[in-house]
C-alpha cells in the first residue's frame, strides 16, 4: 500500500508539472510568414552592402484603400514593387534545417515598374530614398515618390504608373554618395490649384577625398592613360595663365610695384583658388530641399546651399556676450533661436539618428511663445532643475501664465491648428522649414548617435546615452561629469538635461556579471580576434561588451493627481551580453533580465554560397559584416498605447513586456545589417517585424499563441482520475483497517468469555 501511495503521489506531482508547464508558456508566438530574397552579388563586395549601397526599407501601408496593407519594396536592379502579403505563391525548405521557422514563402507581385531612364541607363539609377502618403484629404489612394542617387525625382500612382518625373539638382557631382535623404508627402498645397506637396530633401558626401582634393583624372585603361595626364595638366596651365593675366592687369594698373607684391598677389589668388575648393565641398554637404506640386510635378520652392544668405549681426551684437554670439552663427536670414519655439521643438521629440535611415520628415505647426511667457518658462525650468539635482527640495514652482497644460504630455497642438512647418530629423539635429516658403526658421544642434527626449517631462531637453569604458577607469563625459564606479562595472546609463547639457540627471550601471551568456560572448570575440590577427597564441582574454543605442518604451495611460492623464516612457538599454535594463525617468531601475539576444561587433558570418561546402572549408570561408543590434519599443496591437520591448541580437531576438516578462522569442534567419520595420502587413490587428539582412528581408507575424485545448483536457482528466484514484485507495485502505480492528477486538474480548465458561463447565463436573 505504501508503495502504491508513492507510485500515485510522483504521478499526481508531474501531471501537476506538466499542466503548468503548458499554461506558463510563451503569451505570443512570432513567425516568419515570408521572405524576399536579396542577391548579396550586387554588392561591390559581393557580400554585404556598404553605406552608399544600402537602400531604403519596406514601408507598410495601405496603398490601394482596400483594407488590406501592402509590402512597397525597392531593389537595387533598379525596380519598385508592391507585394500582397495575403497571398503567397510558393514555399521553399531549407536543406540545412528541419523546423517550420525555416519555411520560405514568397509573396505575391502585385505591381512593379522599373526606376531605370528612358534611355535604360542604370548607372546612378539606385534609389535613396521612398515615401507614401496622400496628396487630397479624402483620397483612398495614395502615391509613391522615389528619389534615385542621380536626384531624379519620381512620382507614381498606386499601380505604380509614372505621373511625372523631375530633376531638381542642376549641379552633377561624380564620386558622390547620398549621406541621408528623406520624402514628405501630404495633401497642403502652397498653391490654390496645386494637388498636396511632394518635399524632397537630401546631402551629399565624397566617396574619396583624395581624389577630390588632388583633381586626379579617372584612367579606365592604358590607353587613356596619357589623355588623362595631358588634361590635368592642361588645366593647371590655364590656371596659372589666368593668373598670370591678373598679375599683368594689376601691374599695368600701377598696383604692384616691386616684386614681392606681384608674390603675394599671386599667393593670394592661390588661396583663393582653394577657398573655391573649400566651398565647393562645402555646397555638396549642405542638405537642399526641394518642393513639387504633387499634381504636375512644378517645382515650387527650394533651398539649396547659399539660398537665404547668413544675417551679418556684429553691429547687433556686443562684444562681451559670448552667448548671443555663439547662438547667432551659422544663421539664415530671418532665422531665430529655437528656444523661442521651445514648446513646438518638445513638441516634435523623441529625436534619435544613428544611420541615414533615421533621416525623417513630418509635419507640425509652430508658434512663438511672448517675451514674457519665455521668461516666466525659464525661471519656472531653472526651478525644476534645481529640485532634480536635491539644491532646493522645498522650492515652490512659480505659476505659469500659460496655463497648467504648458508641460503637458498629451499636446493638441497640431490637431487645433494647421501645420505651417516642415521638421527635419537629420544627422546635425533638427532643422524647421517654413512649409510654404522654404525658409530655414529655427536648427537645433543634436548630436548623433544620442537619445534625445524630454524623459521627465519638465520641459527640457535631456541627452540619453549607453556608455562604456574600462573596468578600473573612471569615465569623464565631454560635459566634465564624472561616472560613479559600482563594483568595477563599466556600462553605464548617462541621463542629462539641458541643451547643451548642464547636468546628469543620473547615471546608472547597466551592467550584468551573472549574464548567462557572458562567456558564449566572450568566445565569439576571441574568433573574431583570433580572424582578424590570424594568431590565436595572443588573442586577449579580456571581454569588451558593447552597448546599443538606448531606446523609448511607452507605459500605458494614467492619471496624476489633478486627474489629467499623463502618458510616460521607460528608458531601456542593451548590452552585448544579451542584459536589457529598464529604467524609469527619475533613474528607478524597474527590472533587468537577461536574454539570448547578444550580439559580438564585427559578426563572422559564413559566405552565401558556403552553405553546400563541408565544415572545415566552410570554417575558412567566413566575412565580418557590422550586425545592428536593437532594442525599441512598439505596441503590440496596432490601436493598443501601452508599448512592448523588442531586443533584437546577433541570433535571436525576444519581446519583453512591461515587467521584462518574456512574450516571444524567435531565431533569426540571419545577422540583421538595419533597423527593423514595424507594422502589420498581415492585417490581422497585431504589429509584425520585418527584418534586413545580407540576403534578404523576412517577415515575422507576431500574435497570440493558440493553446492546446486537447492536451489541457488530457491532462487535467488524469489529474482528476489520479486524484480519484488516490482518495479511493486511501478510503479502502481505511475502511479495511477499521474492519481488521474490529474483528480483533470481537477476538480479544471472547476469549475471557469462553474461557469463564470452561470453568464453570468444570466446577460443575466435580
């Protein structure tokens, strides 16, 4: 009995086990639904894509007004196309893999149409960038504007027909690529008859400045190799013979007498010639905006670089104000400082650029803020500040005269008033453009690769940053503050306000030593070492973990306690050892756990076509390529506000909800080379992934995980049967034992009984 008790009891503990291992799993299941295949030999490398070689993301949207959101894609043949994600025409098994996560499915061409000239020429025909949205408020369709590395500019309908095509730059620039460019387009028109606005804005870097500044001539082959030669120095003789023409003009006029003036003249005109230079440079890295009417494609502003000519101040400005001087330079002609439309600027926050893909466009409406209501947000700014920091914890906060709704987060700004502004987000900050003009009306200097957000809502700009350092070496920011050390770790949450900064906000370790992939980081960076110096006998030891750039992550709506609802964001960080830390914007540390998203810097990765060698060759087949790690935040469903955490690494990628929990996590095809996309291209009310790789693009659906109903039927029905089971054993057992007990108590008390009679028997007798 005893042993059959024992035998029920491990049975009961592990269905037990079982049924709540199945209830505890994973909320959210996330999928690849499809895959868009990319051929890496178009590269120059014929491995991965260099700056001036990647091309735009995907863009989810509804573009036909169906209901249903489609996949516009540019490749770099050059071709658009737009892809119906309901509908796919095929799958196609890995041979390396057995699980359904390695299914590929292609999706179905809806349209597509080609971005070549008329001549079909495709040099310079890559695309930069692409854009969708509405030219008419009450359209269901919208239009597609793709801009080529040529600046070509190219408008198509919803079927992807040709509207119209312009070329906006005059100017053409050999060895040149697009360092960031970026598309609006809306339905505000600057003129009556105009049809919306299609804005265009881009810059330009050298590919080689050495060839720009030595004026090399590009030789193709041996035999142009003399006519190459004799050009260049064709043109240095004309150079020096228009010189030589000014130096006898100027001594036929009398100017120069002796002859070391004719010297410094021709110095002079020298350095003329290389200041020419220098502003020649310095027109192809100025970011030009262009404006077409969305109709007919009429070019209807533009700012390109000298259009509205610097303020020259030095009469208005005191010498000794070192401030207004400093906030006076690099100024367009009726430009003001940006802390005159401070509210607007918080307004168009989060700014955050780590690659050309960051270079964005949207609309806004701005409006200056009176003199003395500027003041009054000073003061009552400089108050809030000085109670962060602990100076004052009992300051009162002067009133402000615009009303309590002056800090707010929920702002309807835009939404009570037209937009008359265009923001860009670009590598040097924000810049304002008046929507209808093209005038510059205020920049805002942001550094890159920086958070940049009003995090505490006090209405300051505040600076957030991943930092690292070395263990033992106390790290000093370039603003003078110093890290504190917290048992030797290096990795740091930075936090400061001000713009530029004044002081930390607050600066936390976001290091892990009990991370459990540590050490699977730290022998990826010995291969990465050992193939980078081809010596493993030297290869440190060391582990140098690596930060990611931090990202938002928007709680759900509350209440404060005047009852106005206050919608705030977590700060989270990422560190190479797969360590997420969330933090509050006062500095709260709200949880840190520790995921297979890690990540090395450069990733080896095996060549494409390495897949069919054996392992040993495939071993010495292997290319760094610069993974791009991610952590950002989303909302799970498209109408929800409160945002998930999704950490993508080098192999695997989690989402994390707001208490760390872990909602989903999935294998990665491949090292991610950008940004991820986020939207929902399945239409089924759940944001979805889309991911840029090497060889491709992948789409993962993300939704609710569909539980075993069966199962969970099946094993709670042993459950109950084994507790069934046991409670009747126990109970026959029971009752057997109460029978024994009487029958041997029936036994003990006869005997005396009988044995009283027996010896009356026997008295009797005698």
């Amino acid at each position: 009995d005893e042993m059959r008790h024992r035998d029920l009891g491990i049975l009961f503990v592990s269905g037990l086990a079982a049924f709540l291992c199945l209830q505890g799993q994973d909320d959210y299941a996330a999928k690849r639904h499809f895959t868009i295949d990319i051929d890496p030999a178009h590269y120059k490398n014929h491995h991965t894509p260099t700056d001036s070689e990647r091309i735009p993301p995907p863009i989810i949207t509804d573009i036909d007004g169906d209901g249903q959101n489609e996949l516009i894609v540019v490749t770099r043949d050059p071709k658009i196309f737009i892809y119906d994600t309901t509908t796919s025409v095929g799958q196609k098994k890995l041979r390396s893999k057995k699980n359904t996560a390695d299914l590929k499915t292609h999706l179905l061409v809806q349209a597509e149409s080609t971005l070549l000239s008329k001549a079909r020429i495709r040099s310079a025909r890559q695309p930069v960038a692409v854009a969708t949205g509405y030219l008419e408020k009450d359209s269901k369709h919208q239009h597609i504007v793709v801009l080529t590395h040529d600046w070509t500019v190219m408008c198509f309908d919803h079927n992807l027909k040709l509207i119209w095509e312009q070329h906006p730059m005059k100017k053409k620039y050999s060895d040149t690529f697009h360092k960031e460019a970026a598309i609006y387009i809306g339905p505000t028109s600057v003129r009556t008859k105009d049809k919306g606005i299609v804005i265009v804005g881009a810059s330009l870097d050298l590919a080689h400045y050495e060839r720009f500044y030595k004026r090399a001539a590009k030789v193709t082959s041996k035999t142009h190799k003399h006519e190459g030669h004799h050009r260049k120095q064709k043109n240095h003789e004309k150079r020096q013979k228009k010189i030589r023409k000014h130096l006898v003009q100027a001594i036929l006029r009398g100017k120069h007498k002796t002859r070391e003036q004719v010297v410094a003249h021709a110095a002079e005109m020298e350095k003329d010639s290389s200041i020419t230079k220098e502003k020649e440079l310095e027109d192809l890295k100025h970011f030009s905006y262009y404006a077409f009417d969305g109709r007919t494609g009429g070019l209807r502003w533009k700012q390109e670089s000298g259009d509205w000519s610097l303020q020259d101040r030095e009469n208005k400005i005191p010498q000794h104000n070192y401030k207004l001087d400093f906030h006076s330079e690099t100024k367009h002609a009726g430009e003001v400082d940006w802390r005159q439309y401070r509210v607007s600027i918080l307004n168009t926050l989060p700014h955050k650029w780590d690659r050309k893909e960051d270079t964005r466009f949207n609309i806004a409406h701005f409006s200056k803020r009176t003199k003395g209501n500027a003041e009054d947000d000073t003061i009552r700014e400089a108050a809030l500040h000085a109670r962060e920091v602990g100076l004052f914890d009992s300051i009162r906060l002067p009133a402000s005269k615009t009303g309590s709704d002056t800090f707010k987060t929920v702002r309807d700004a835009e939404t009570k008033n037209l937009p008359n502004v265009l923001v860009s987000h670009m590598q040097e900050g924000i810049e304002v453009i008046h929507l209808y003009t093209g005038r510059t009306l205020c920049q805002l200097p942001l550094p890159p690769h920086t958070l940049n957000a009003d995090v505490n809502h006090d209405g300051a700009i505040d600076r957030v940053e991943a930092v690292m350092g070395v263990e033992g070496e106390s790290i000093v920011r370039p603003m003078g503050h110093e890290a504190v050390e917290e048992e030797g770790q290096s990795c740091y949450a930075w936090v400061t306000t001000g713009s530029p900064p004044t002081h930390a906000l607050f600066n936390k370790s976001i290091c892990n030593p009990d991370s459990s992939f540590r050490g699977l980081v730290s022998s990826l960076q010995k291969q990465v070492r050992a193939a980078q110096a081809e010596q493993e006998e030297e290869d440190s030891t060391d582990l140098e973990l690596q930060v990611a750039m931090p990202g938002l992550v928007t709680r759900a709506a509350s209440k404060d306690t005047s009852g106005r609802l206050i919608q705030s964001s977590d700060i989270v960080f990422a560190v190479s050892d797969g360590t997420v830390s969330s933090f509050s914007p006062a500095g709260i540390l709200n949880w840190q756990v520790s995921t297979p998203a890690y990540w090395v810097q450069p990733a080896l990765v095996r060549e494409v076509d390495a897949t069919e060698r054996s392992a040993q060759e495939s071993e010495r087949h292997l290319i760094e390529v610069d993974a791009y790690p991610e952590v950002k935040g989303f909302p799970l469903k498209t109408d929800g506000d409160e945002e998930v955490t999704l950490m993508i690494g080098m192999y695997n990628a989690v989402l994390l909800g707001h208490d760390g929990t872990k909602l989903a996590q999935f294998r990665l095809p491949d090292v991610p080379l950008a940004a991820s996309v986020i939207g929902d291209f399945d239409s089924d009310g759940y944001t979805d992934i889309i991911l840029s790789t090497r060889t491709g693009y992948h789409g993962f659906t993300v939704s609710t995980k569909q539980p075993n109903h069966l199962l969970s039927f099946l094993l709670g029905a042993l459950l109950l049967a084994l507790a069934l089971l046991a409670s009747s054993t126990a109970f026959s057992s029971t009752t057997s034992a109460f029978s024994s007990h009487d029958r041997s108590d029936r036994v003990r008390g006869a005997a005396p009984v009988s044995a009283t009679r027996r010896l009356k028997k026997e008295r009797a007798t005698e």
